[in-house]
C-alpha cells in the first residue's frame, strides 16, 4: 500500500486505496482545486465553461441537447443557461424549424471567454497529469474515455 495516500490523508485508508469511487473523487478533487481559480478569475464556473465548450461545439443545440450532455435535468440547464445569458455569452432564439424549441447559441464574448479558459485548463489538465510519463498519460484518457463514454 502507498503509505503516502495515508499520510497526505491524515486517517487509515482501510480498502480506500483500491476503491475506484474514492481515488476517482480524490484526483477529480484535486484537479477542481486548481482549475476552479482560474476560473473564478474568468467568473465562470466548470460547469458553465463545459456549456459554452458543448455550445460552441453544437451551433443552435437544444435546451434537451444540452441538459443530456451536461447531466443536469432541463430546469436546472435552463438555469444555467439564464446565468450564461446574463453574463452575455450565450444567445437563445425559437427554432426556424419548430417553434417549441429554443436553439441555443454561443456570442462573440462567450467564444473569447471560451478562448481566455481553454488553453489555461489545457496547461492545467497537462501539469496536473504531468506526475505520470507520456504513455501512461494516454492510456489513462483512453481508459477515461472507455468508462465514461458509453
């Protein structure tokens, strides 16, 4: 057992060492600690700077599009979407095609917001993985994208 894990942890880790929902929240942990900063900085949250990337992305997307790929229900994504208009980074307009949905759009400001927090996330993402070697780097994100992109 890696004696470290504990010591950093202040407790006996019992099992925890080998549990994939702790050492999963334990690195997700330690990843927001440094990103949300830099994102504060840029007043936005991770998952306000996930809904302007998948906007971005997804030109005139749907409130449901979005609320799917976001894990949020529709009310709570509605929500964040009024947040994100405020602050004028996103526009909403009914749907040429079927007036009972609402395409989704992202405004010059949110494409510069965007590019302001990307690459910082980017430099972030790749000195948080920077404990591991370049291999390793690339098995972990295509292990990542096998659990988790079902």
């Amino acid at each position: 057992m890696d004696t470290s894990l504990e010591e950093k942890q202040g407790l006996k880790l019992a099992d925890l060492e080998n549990s994939i929902g702790y050492l999963l929240r334990r690195a997700n942990r330690m990843a927001r600690d440094v990103t949300i900063p830099m994102l504060a900085k840029n007043g936005l949250s991770p998952l306000e700077l996930t809904t302007l990337y998948l906007v971005n992305k997804n030109h005139n997307c749907t409130l449901r599009e979005l609320a799917k790929a976001v894990f949020l229900e529709p009310p709570a994504t509605h929500r964040l979407l009024n947040g994100l208009e405020e602050k004028g980074l996103i526009s909403r307009r009914k749907s040429e095609q079927d007036a009972r949905f609402i395409n989704i759009s992202i405004t010059r400001s949110g494409q510069k917001k965007i590019a302001d927090s990307i690459d910082e996330i980017h430099k972030i993402e790749q000195a948080f993985l920077g404990k591991l070697e370049v291999n390793q780097r690339e098995i972990f994100i295509t292990i990542l994208k096998e659990l988790a992109l079902e």
